[in-house]
C-alpha cells in the first residue's frame, strides 16, 4: 500500500519535472507539485526503508561523501578536436569526404560546462562521473541526483549510458555571485558545485545538464547521431533544441554564422559549435586518432577583445622568482569571465607596445589562457597618462632585482624571498606534481603565514599539528583529515611527480619524466655528473647545468634527506606494476591499427603492466593485439595458435587493472 503510493507519488514528481525543466510545458500547478513532495517526504520519513534510491527527494541534497571514488570509463570519454575558421571547417569536411562520399553532419552548440557520463541501470541511475582524464574519472552521483534536468528514472527500464554537459545557466551565475561567490565564469562555477562532498552545495546551485552523446549505439539499434538524438530524447533526457541535421558545407556555415551573432540570446554560455558526421556506420569507417574522433571536430568562437581602462601596474612574483608586469584593470566581461587583470609578460614587452598606465587597451582572452592586453588605443589618450617603469626591487621581500642577460625577465634571487617559497608550495602540491588536492592558494598562504608550511617537507610534518589546524577558522575534522589523507597518499607517487615538484628550474613535466626513467632512483640522479646527464636524449646541457648544481646545494640535499626520512617515494614506478596482472611476464606484439591508441600509448600500458612489447610475431610471443587492417603478423599468429585479441579484449584486460 505504502510502498505502492510511494511510487505513484515518485512518477508524479518525475513527470512534473520532466515537463518543467527539460520540456518547459509544464501540467501541474507549483501548489500541486509540493503537496505530492511533502507527501513523498513524509512518506520517506515515515518509513525510511521504502525509500528508493532514485527518489526525488534526493534531488535537495543531503548526502554527503567521505571522498570522490575513482570510476574507469570502459568506453574512454575522448574529446574533440579543435578548428578555428572557415578554412578549417572546411578542410575538416574534405577529410571527411575522402572517407565518405556524401556526408550528412549535425551541428550542435559547444555547451560550455564539463562533461558527465551518466549510468542506469534497469532505467534507474546508478552512476554519474566526470571525465577526468577521459578513462579515470571521479563518481559525483551524490551531486547528479540533484540536477532537475537528469532524470533519476528514464522512461524504459534499461541498462544506458549516455554522455553529455553539466552546466549552469547565465541567471544561475549572475545569482550565485551577487549572493557572495565570486567565480570567473559559469563553467568554474558548475565545475566547483559538482566537485562538493556535500550535496547540499551542488542542490543550491541550480545546475543542468544537456545530452549529446551515446557511447553504445548499436545496442539499440541505432545508425544515425540524428536518431540517437530522438532516442535519447525519448528516454527522457534533456536534449538541445538547437541541434540541427546539416546537409552540406554551405548550411554548416550559416549555422555557424548564426549562432556567433546569436549566442549572446541563449541562456546560457556555449564556445562554438561541434560538427558531427550524422551515419555511425561513416562514423565507424572514419575512425579515431589517438586522442579525438576524426568524425567530430569543434568550431571554436574566436577570442574576443574588449576594451577597458588599466588603473594600475602591479608586479607579481613567480615561483622561479620571476617579476612580471600585469595590468589592474577596470572589471569588463570577456567570454563569460569578468576580467580585473592581464597579463603583461615582461619588461619588453609593455616598452615595445607602449603601454601606460590609464591607457585604454583591448584585452583578449583565448579559452583557458590567462588574459593579456593586447594593444594601446592610443586616440584615447588624455595625457596623464603616467608612462611604465619596471620595478627593481621584488614587490614583496625589496630585495633588488636581477635581469639575466639572455633573458627578458627580472628574477628575485632571494631564496627565503615569501612570495618565491608559497608560489613553490603551492606548485609541489599542484596536479602534475604531488598531486595533493585540497590545498588552494589561499590555504598554502595561511600555513605559511602561521608558520606550519616553509618547505617541502613541512607538508609532511602537518599530522604532529593536527588538533591545532582543526581549531583555525574555516576548518574542521573532516577537511584537515582529507587533506593529510591526501598528503599520506602523494608519499607513494612515482619519482617523477616529485622531480616536477621541487621546482628545478628547466625540469617541466616532460624532463621530469625523462630523468625519471633514466635514473630510475633519486639517489642516481643526485650522484649523477653533469655529462652522464646531458647526454640523455632530449636533455640538453641547460637543464644537465641546472639539475646538477639544484644538487649540489647543501640546503637541497638536507631537503631530500627530510623527505626520505618521512617515507617519500623516490623510485621510479611507471613500469614497475605492484601486483600481477594479465600481462605479466607475457610477451606482446602489435599489429594493425588500434583506434583508441597510438602504437606507444599501447605499449606503455602493456609495459606498466608488467608486459613485454616486441615487433615480430614467434613462438614466444604470447599474445598479438590486432587492430584494423591487421596482415602477415596476424596470420602468422593464427598459424602459430597463438591468443589473439582484439581492441575490445584489449580494453577490457586493461580495465580490470
Ligand atoms: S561531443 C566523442 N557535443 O566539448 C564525443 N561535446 O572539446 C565527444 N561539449 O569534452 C563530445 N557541447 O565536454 C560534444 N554538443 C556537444 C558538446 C560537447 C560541449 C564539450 C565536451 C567535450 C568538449 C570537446
């Protein structure tokens, strides 16, 4: 009886959601709708085992994480490559042509959010993820059962997943930053609400969400994007009314005009336009490279360049200890963002283009890339302009600057120099190093300014002052207990990670890895000399000069040595996989091509996994993986009777690890 009202009530709620938000048409009055609410609410609480997973209810939020669960996408989430002009579109639709004869596209609008893989299981959902780096992502259900426009139940009770954009509309933006928030623009605003342990956050954001994508068509014998469309419309999900079939180059380019003088009418923010060839069948037959679909692209909306006003030249220091020159600006909109500084790069680079403080500039901005002012409106000038003098003393500790010959840049050399050391603590915990998340600037700032972070290590001696950081403003249990989770857990990276994070100067990420491989160990690195270094493919003599005296340092070595004494991995990991695998010990060779990999990417998978990679197929050989257009070594291996997978099998082993 109960358990059957429940359900009524849950179908109700569903559907009166389903026809306001995703449908806009709704049949019930808003009176109606919280009285069955209440009703479901009282219900639940009444009978707490009755609840469902998918209620409703669910949707204000309440359940809260301990931490985001890693979640391995099997079909891996790609992500589109770019083009920016006609020339462009058009070159990508004469690629398209030497595949397909006639090829038919749908046009849709870039949303400009970030993507979600979403899960259901007998019509219910069961799992929402990010994309991450597209085959590790992070589950944020708890934050997904929030968002009116993902259904928590489709309309046919089966097992989907589908793909498409979280993203908050401009009125939910402009609300949120009146109320006190202050971010940059609605992507990093939906974004942060959906990276919340506590849903409650994510349920006060008023998020969205629009499907574009159904990463298992044949399933449901489906043979075009156009009717995986409608499919999925009809399951319930929150389609964009603004896709549109295009039937040649000239109609994309229209749709294209169109939507770059139109954006600004929709109610929320979109970057461009993403083009997808409509018959998955000529989908198939285009295939991958190793990174995008090469039967998707994406127009992106050129920057755009505004005017304002610079009110100030103020200097800032890097973690190398560089000053740079930015711009105070008078706040404008720029794509989205509201824009109060740019970038001015160095000493040079304002004398050549002239640029004065209470100039008016354009500024541009490009995507992700910092903003920076792009040229002097000189016509505007009144006269009081005051012309630009660099700095010679560093803006925070005064000591006086060094300009190095070859370079444009003027250095702090300060070691002990506050601003040098947090910009350095801050990179060692960054995402390409340590990887310790949870530290945002502002908290490396206050640790550093009570004393608890000065060096690298100090990370590690944060556990010895635990009650203490749980009594200061803004913290509790729980944050200080995930944040020295996280830094117990960045003990076991690989060398690498570290070597990226000491902030050496000219060890990017690259070079870390480089050296990593190479020495294996942090000690054989230190003990190395500087021509055994520089003779390393890919190292030069800059970067050999530069790791050997950061190592010749007595300071740096004492560093290291703290470091190991708490426990710091300095070993290499990469290729040495902890535990056996499928791939242990086997030999590999690759044949054919593979469309979700390059040959390299494959074999460092298979590597790290304990695997051999060899070129030629022999009785040794333990397994071919065969791509496309795989030939002699393919048949040589069935000769042989040797296991033969295929890009699926291959996917499949590699994601149980
Ligand atoms: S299709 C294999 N369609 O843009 C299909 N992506 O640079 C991959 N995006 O990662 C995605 N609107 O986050 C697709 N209508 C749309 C989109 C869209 C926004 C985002 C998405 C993707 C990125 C590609």
């Amino acid at each position: 009886m109960v358990r059957d009202r429940i359900d009524e009530l849950i179908k109700l709620i569903d559907k009166a959601n389903y026809e306001y938000y995703t449908l806009d048409k709704p049949t019930i009055t808003d009176q109606e709708y919280d009285r069955y609410m209440q009703e479901l609410l009282d219900l639940e609480e009444k009978y707490p085992d009755l609840k469902r997973d998918d209620s409703p209810t669910n949707r204000v939020g309440g359940q809260v994480i301990d931490e985001f669960k890693k979640v391995t996408h099997e079909i891996p989430m790609l992500s589109l490559g770019n083009v920016f002009n006609e020339d462009e579109i058009v070159a990508f639709d004469e690629r398209v042509k030497k595949v397909v004869a006639q090829p038919k596209y749908v046009a849709e609008l870039k949303i400009d959010g970030l993507s979600v893989s979403l899960l259901y299981k007998n019509g219910v959902l069961v799992r929402a993820a990010t994309r991450g780096d597209g085959v590790t992502g992070e589950d944020i259900t708890h934050n997904a059962r929030t968002i009116k426009t993902i259904p928590l139940t489709i309309k046919k009770p089966i097992d989907i997943e589908v793909r498409g954009e979280i993203y908050m509309s401009k009125d939910s933006f402009n609300k949120l930053n009146e109320s006190g928030e202050n971010f940059a623009n609605p992507r990093n605003a939906a974004a942060g609400s959906v990276r919340q342990l506590d849903s409650k956050v994510a349920a006060s954001r008023n998020l969205d969400c629009f499907i574009y994508h159904l990463p298992d068509p044949e399933d449901y014998n489906i043979y075009t994007h156009e009717d995986a469309l409608r499919f999925m419309k009809e399951l319930g999900f929150n389609i964009n009314p603004n896709n549109k079939k295009i039937n040649d180059i000239k109609e994309l380019l229209d749709y294209i005009d169109y939507w770059t003088l139109n954006r600004s009418t929709l109610p929320y923010e979109i970057d461009g336009i993403v083009i997808k060839v409509n018959d998955l069948n000529d989908q198939q037959k285009l295939g991958f490279t190793a990174r995008n679909p090469k039967w998707a692209t994406a127009y992106k909306f050129p920057a755009e360049e505004v005017l304002t006003r610079i009110k100030d030249i103020i200097f800032t220091v890097g973690r190398t200890g560089q000053v740079t020159p930015s711009a105070d600006l008078e706040p404008v909109r720029v794509m989205g963002s509201v824009i109060s500084r740019a970038t001015l790069h160095n000493e040079d680079y304002v004398l050549a283009k002239d640029i004065r403080v209470g100039d008016v500039v354009a500024i541009k901005k490009a995507g992700d890339v910092i903003p920076e002012v792009v040229k002097v409106i000189k016509e505007r000038r009144s006269g009081a302009e005051q012309k630009f003098q660099m700095t010679q003393t560093c803006p925070i500790c005064h000591e006086k600057l060094t300009r190095k010959d070859d370079e444009a840049a003027y250095y702090c050399t300060n070691i002990h120099c506050p601003a040098k050391q947090q910009e350095k603590l801050i990179h060692f915990t960054s995402r390409h190093a340590m990887n310790i998340e949870g530290f945002g600037d502002r908290i490396i700032e206050d640790f550093y300014n009570l004393g608890y972070l000065k060096s690298y290590d100090d990370f590690y001696n944060l556990n010895k002052h635990k009650e203490e950081l749980m009594k200061l403003e803004g913290f509790g249990t729980k944050s200080i207990n995930n944040l020295l989770a996280e830094i117990e857990n960045s003990k076991h990276n690989s060398l690498e990670r570290l070597l990226f994070g000491l902030s050496i100067r000219h060890v990017g990420t690259k070079t870390a890895d480089i050296l990593a491989r190479h020495f294996k160990t942090l000690d054989n690195l230190m003990a190395a000399d500087f021509d055994s270094i520089s003779n390393i493919k890919d190292i030069g003599p800059i970067i050999a000069k530069s790791v050997t005296q950061y190592f010749a340092s007595e300071e740096n070595r004492e560093l290291i040595q703290r470091l190991k004494g708490h426990g710091i991995n300095m070993v290499y990991l990469k290729e040495i996989s902890q535990v056996t695998t499928e791939f242990t010990d086997k030999t590999f060779v690759l044949t054919g091509s593979l469309e979700r990999f390059t040959r390299d990417e494959a074999k460092a998978k298979i590597e790290s996994l304990g695997g051999l990679v060899t070129n030629s197929v022999s009785k040794k050989t333990d397994v071919v993986i065969a791509g496309q257009e795989a030939g002699s070594k393919l048949t040589k291996a069935q000769n042989l009777g040797i296991d033969i997978w295929n890009e699926e099998q291959f996917l499949n082993t590699l994601s149980k690890y």
